[in-house]
C-alpha cells in the first residue's frame, strides 16, 4: 500500500472537485460477450458465481485506478484488492462473502468454495472494515439494463459491480454487467478500459479456467 501525493497527483482537481459531492458516484451498465466464457464454466463443472467474481478481480486488479481509496483526506492504493459478493442463503436472504483474491484460479476457487460453505453457516451481513475490497453481486434472474447500488453515507470509494441474466443475442450468449465507481478517483475512460480488459478473458476462458 502506498499514499498518494496530492499535491503532485494528476488527478488532483478532479479529487478536489468530486470528493466534496454527496453522491459522487457514477454507474456504467453494458452487455458483455460470455459465448465462449459461459461452457468453458459449464462444461469444466465450475461455479459460475466463482468464475464471475474471478474474472472481475483479475482486470480490476489490473487497472491501479480500482485500487485506489480514499481514506479521510488522503488517497492510498492498494497493491491487490479482494472481491466480495452476495450469496443466497435459505429463505431468499443473502449473506456477505469474501475472498482472498489469488492470480491462480484454481487456488482462487478453492478459497471460495471454502468460504462460501463458511459463510452460509454462519451468515452475516455486518460490512468488513476494511477497503481493499471489490463490493458485487449477482442478479441471475433479469438481463437488467441498469443497477443502482445502495451507499451509506458518508459514501466509500470501494468499486461496486454487478451481473446479471444471460440471454441469447443471435448466435451470441450476452451478459449484463454493471461497474459502479467514485468519480474522485476514477473516470469513464477508466471503467472503459475495464470493460475492454475483461472482454478479453471473456473470449479466451481456457487460458485461465481449470478443470473442477
């Protein structure tokens, strides 16, 4: 972890300017192409949910601007950053799931599979205080084309992501997929590469994926 100093940090006007907002905020939502991502998951037997939130720890790990937080008055970056999503547990309720993220797939899944069993055992909606974190969920049931996030106020400046239905777009299997960030850290053309990267390891699963 390291601070940054604002004094000589590009983005300083533009922390200046969007850390002052109420709800600084902003929310992208596009379709990406899951035609070779979704059987690779099937057919090797793997938890979608777990090959979901890998592949988006990965690019946002890639990409210094989703590591970035803020912290009072200062701006930190984190060397690597752990995703956490909801699970459904009994009773149509969900419970808070986090997981050490790992580079190595098969080491990642591992973890989560221990942790997801852990968690629906003793589950717990009681946020982590800590920030190296990536907040996401999953809506399997709607091919959504918009996704507000709740925020506690003061807001935090954890990237939010979110994923939903897939459907059939010609010979293409789509999915919906959200990215929620603070506007003091990030912009557009961040979130952008963001979608671009994980395109990429959407078309080739094979070169990260392992048999189950």
């Amino acid at each position: 972890m390291r601070q940054i100093n604002l004094d000589t940090w590009e983005r300083r006007d533009h922390f200046k300017q969007f850390s002052t907002w109420d709800y600084p905020h902003f929310n992208l939502c596009a379709n990406v192409d899951v035609t070779a991502f979704f059987p690779a998951v099937k057919q090797r037997d793997l938890s979608f949910t777990v090959a979901t939130l890998f592949v988006l720890a990965r690019t946002a790990n890639a990409i210094r601007e989703f590591r970035y937080r803020i912290r009072g008055a200062t701006v930190i970056e984190h060397e690597i950053v752990h995703p956490g999503t909801t699970i459904l547990r009994d009773g149509n309720l969900f419970t808070f799931c986090t997981v050490d993220y790992a580079e190595d797939f098969g080491v990642f899944a591992a973890r989560a599979a221990e942790q997801i069993a852990y968690v629906r055992a003793h589950p717990s909606i009681e946020n982590e205080p800590r920030d190296d974190l990536l907040y996401s969920t999953s809506i399997p049931w709607v091919s959504f084309t918009s996704v507000m996030h709740p925020l506690k106020f003061p807001v935090d400046s954890v990237p939010r992501f979110a994923w939903g239905k897939c459907f059939e777009d010609g010979s293409s299997i789509k999915m919906p997929l959200s990215v929620q960030a603070h506007h003091a850290l990030m912009d557009g053309v961040h979130v952008g590469q963001f979608f671009t990267d994980i395109q990429v390891y959407l078309y080739n699963p094979d070169s990260f994926l392992v048999d189950n």
